[in-house]
C-alpha cells in the first residue's frame, strides 16, 4: 500500500521534518538503489586496485588515457534532461491512473434514492445492482494486478467471496468459449442495466430521468474500468523507456572509468580526497539512479512495490458500503429536529475548543490605503487641475453616457423629491488669479433639479407615443398556419385619466347611488 507520511509533516518546524524522514526503509530510497549502489562502488574499487596495483607502468599509461577521455567526454550524455522528462511522464501517469479508479458511491446513492420500497423485491434489487457494479471492477483489478489476481485466480474465488453466482459463473464461462479474445468486464455494468430497466417498468423508479441518470453513472463507471486496461495495454512507449535506461547505465559506467585517481594529476587540487574515497561520485550515482528507480516503481502502480495502490482493500471497501447505502442506511436519517441557531437564525459567533485560536477575517488588499479626502492638499498651480477634474467627475457622474434613446436619464436612477446633492459655485468656477490659463470663469450655474426633470419628462412622452404607435390588436399566425390574437396592453391616455377623475368626483358627490341601469346586451339599440 502506498506509504503515507503526511502527518509527519502537517506543520512546519525550525528543524526540517523532512530530515525525520530520511531515517524511514520502507518505500525509502536506499531500499531501492543499495543494490545498486554496491555494484557501483564494487565496480570502483576493483578498476582502482586494478589501476594501482595489478599493472604496468604500459598498462598505467593506457588506462590513464582512458580516464582522460570518460572525463572529459562523459557530459556529451544528456542524462537530465532524458531522465527528468521521462520521470515527469510517469508522475502525471501514475496520478492519472489513480484517479481513473471508479468508485460505487455515487450509483449506490442514487439506487437508494430512485428505487424505492421496502419489500424484498426492491431490497434484492438494489443490492444485485451495486454487487454487478462491484463485480465488474474485480474483473478488471484481477486484468491487471498481479496482487489480485492471486487473490481470484479464478470464478470460484470470486463466488466465495460473494461477487459472483453460480448461474452468473455459467454465463460468463459461456461467453469467454464464444469469444475468448476479448474480456468480459462489461456484462456485470448490462445486468444492473436490466434490472434498472425491469425496476422502471414495475415502478420501483418512479420516473424517467431517475433512469437515465443511473444509467448515465453506469456508463461512466464502465469506462473508468475500461480506462484502467487502456493504461495496462499502452504503457509509455518502450524506445523511450530503453533510451533512459542506456543512458543512465552508460553515463555512470564512463563515470567508473572517468573519476579515477590519477598519477599524472596527483598535484591537482581535491585530488586526494578522490584517490581515498569518491565521495561527489557515490552521491551522483545515488540520485540519479534513484530518479530511474522512481519512474520503475511508478510506471505501473498496480503491483506489488510499496508505493503502489492496494487494490484489495479497494474491493472490500467498496463492497461494505455499497451494501451499506443500499440496504442499512436506505431512506433512513437522524430526527428531524431544530438546530442550536434556530433562534438567531445563523450563529453570530462559532466557538472554538481553544479560544486562542479564533483569527479575525482575511483583510482586502485595499483595505489600509489611504483614500482621496485624507491626503495632504496642494495649492497654487493644481487649483485649476483640481477644478476640470471636478467637472469631469461631475460629467462623468452624474450625467453618465447617453442611452440608445439619446437621454441622460436612462443611465442613472434618481428617487423623487428634491436632489440631496448640492454644489457650490467655487466648485466648478476657475481661479481667478491663474494669468496663464486661457479658459475664462463661469457665468452660469446649473439647475440640476431641473434638468432631472426634463429628462423624466422626455423619457415619459417617448414611452407613451410606443405604446400609442401600437394596435390594440394584432393577427399573427402560428408555424402550422393557424391564425391566433396577441391582445397589447396600452396606458390610458391623459384625456382618459381626467375622464376617470371627474367620473370619481360626481360618484362622491352623488351618494344616492341614482344611476341609470346599463342597457341589456341583447336588446338592439337604435
């Protein structure tokens, strides 16, 4: 199973948690490359007493020629860029595989929503669904997991692990005589199918995009099943993995021969240190090669190194809840009862086990700037600039853009009544003392007031010629041809309205009620 060490590291330290880590076997690096590593290091020193004690001064010429070319031709194998883009494809591909795993929670949950009752039949019912559902995926997981294919090495296991049924086994053994090429992971996924469909047709579901919705889940639980063998039949492409693999091996075997000790160069700087013990080559060979050995783990997640997904335990668990949601916890829920805020509605303050750790809110970014009004005023020459922005501001404001109708008006909304904004006439005057503005003082102040109001009335005249323009009436005529009538409301005119009122004036003023009956409908009228 995958190692987890994320309560290691939860909350940063002084002292690195990481380095707590470095003390860990399983799934650690050294348990990886010490193999490895011995044969390195073993190579080494066997090239090194070869080197100083097993040949002639001849041979010592000739092999120190060697460690002169390795050394300085060693660099030309591009290692880390091969090697980083290669491990940077199997990471993205071993999360991807990971979360194309399908789990039966959301089928189990509308099952238990969408076939209702209570009997035996409805019970069967959901469960048969949510065992296919469950049987399906074990096919796959024993296609391409060796972990579990030992555990269902054939039918047999899988009946006595509650999967599968005896007829259900006969079936299936059938199909794989008619057509052994080809695997048969899909016929649990048409099984539940039917049983939806039998379900709607006795009115277990109750309505159609119930149906449709389950069967949609399905489908989709299907394909992420049919993901998982897409990723077990096209691995990464092999003549990338052999490249990266050449020139990591290559590329340390130069390194071998390269970083010997040499006599000719005993004078150089750092030399000794190398003639005792390669130090910087042991760590070279330990991350690179370690950096190969994370990609061989991780391009196939699903056998049996430590960092892989236990897939076992993934059969059993989505078994248990399955079968938990559909049956245990079908149509059941606590008490319905008030909540501790029903009263105030939402909770003004949420306590906290440690009241220490209740933090204010996150602050904007704008919130500690300084705004226009507080900031030190400048006189002399940024009067008249202080001046033209106001009337822009005011332009801009205020008055806004004109509508498509060609109204002020229509882009700003004002409340009825006097205008709470007042404006002093030094507001929007020039400075009399800037002899070198060319722009000459206002002479006229504006009745904004009044220019509200005439906007209002414009706007009111052109919304009652529209309605005026149209008829009362209007015959239009359906795609079949059918004629049919689109009644327009219209406002009622002024002359309407007065009429109205003086109709209103005489009914109070004539309380007897003295009216003369309407004439009757089927009678003619001359």
């Amino acid at each position: 199973m995958t190692v987890t060490y994320t309560s290691r590291v939860s909350t940063s330290s002084v002292v690195s948690n990481f380095l707590g880590l470095l003390v860990r076997w399983r799934g650690s690096i050294y348990k990886l490359v010490w193999l490895d590593l011995i044969v390195f290091f073993g190579l080494y020193c066997l090239l090194a007493i070869t080197y100083r004690l097993l040949v002639n001064e001849e041979g010592k010429r000739f092999f120190e020629a060697i460690i002169s070319y390795c050394e300085k031709n060693g660099s030309l194998i591009p290692l880390s860029f091969v090697l980083g883009f290669f491990v940077r494809i199997v990471m993205n591909r071993w999360w991807e595989q990971y979360t194309t795993i399908p789990w039966p929670d959301g089928i189990a949950i509308l099952i238990s929503t969408s076939i209702h009752g209570s009997d035996d039949r409805a019970r069967v019912m959901r469960r048969t669904i949510l065992r296919y559902v469950c049987l399906c995926q074990v096919i796959v997981f024993t296609m391409i997991s060796p972990r579990v294919k030992r555990r269902f090495p054939t039918y047999n296991q899988i009946i006595e692990a509650g999967f599968l049924l005896e007829n259900e086994k006969k079936i299936i053994e059938a199909m794989d005589q008619a057509f052994p090429s080809y695997p048969k992971h899909w016929m649990p996924i048409v099984w539940a199918a039917s049983i939806v469909m039998r379900a709607r047709r006795e009115n277990k579901i109750r309505d159609d995009y119930a149906v449709k919705t389950i069967m949609d889940e399905l489908n989709q639980f299907r394909g992420n099943c049919g993901f998982l063998l897409y990723y077990d039949w096209i691995s990464v492409p092999l003549v990338y993995t052999q490249v990266v693999t050449v020139a990591t091996y290559s590329f340390f075997l130069f390194s071998v021969l390269g970083q010997q000790w040499n006599e000719n160069h005993a004078d150089e700087e750092g030399s000794e240190i190398r003639r005792w013990f390669p130090i910087l080559t042991v760590l070279q060979f330990f991350f690179y090669m370690g950096w190969l050995k994370v990609a061989e783990t991780l391009i196939n997640p699903f056998g049996e190194d430590d960092d892989d997904f236990e897939l076992n335990w993934i059969i059993d668990r989505n078994l248990t809840v399955s079968y938990c949601i559909v049956d245990e916890m079908h149509q059941e829920h606590p008490e319905l009862v008030k909540d501790q805020y029903w009263e105030e509605v939402f909770p003004n303050e949420i306590p906290y086990a440690q009241p220490n750790m209740r933090q204010n809110p996150p602050a904007a970014s704008t919130a500690y700037m300084e705004s226009q009004s507080k900031l030190p005023k400048r006189h002399g020459s940024v009067t008249s600039n202080l001046s033209t922005r106001s009337r822009n501001n005011f332009r801009q404001n205020f008055l806004g853009r004109p509508s498509a109708t060609g109204s002020y008006s229509d882009s700003i909304q004002m409340e009825d009544g006097p205008s709470r904004v007042t404006f002093s006439e030094n507001q929007f005057d020039l400075p009399q003392d800037d002899a070198n503005s060319s722009h000459k003082p206002s002479q006229s102040t504006i009745d904004f007031n009044e220019l509200i109001e005439q906007r209002r009335r414009e706007r009111r005249e052109r919304i009652r010629h529209r309605f005026l323009d149209m008829q009362s009436t209007h015959l239009r005529h359906d795609t079949s041809g059918a004629p049919y009538t689109i009644t327009v409301l219209r406002p009622p005119s002024d002359e309407e309205l007065s009429e109205s009122q003086e109709a209103g004036d005489r009914a109070q003023q004539d309380p007897s009620g003295s009216r003369e009956p309407p004439p009757n409908k089927t009678e003619k009228q001359d």
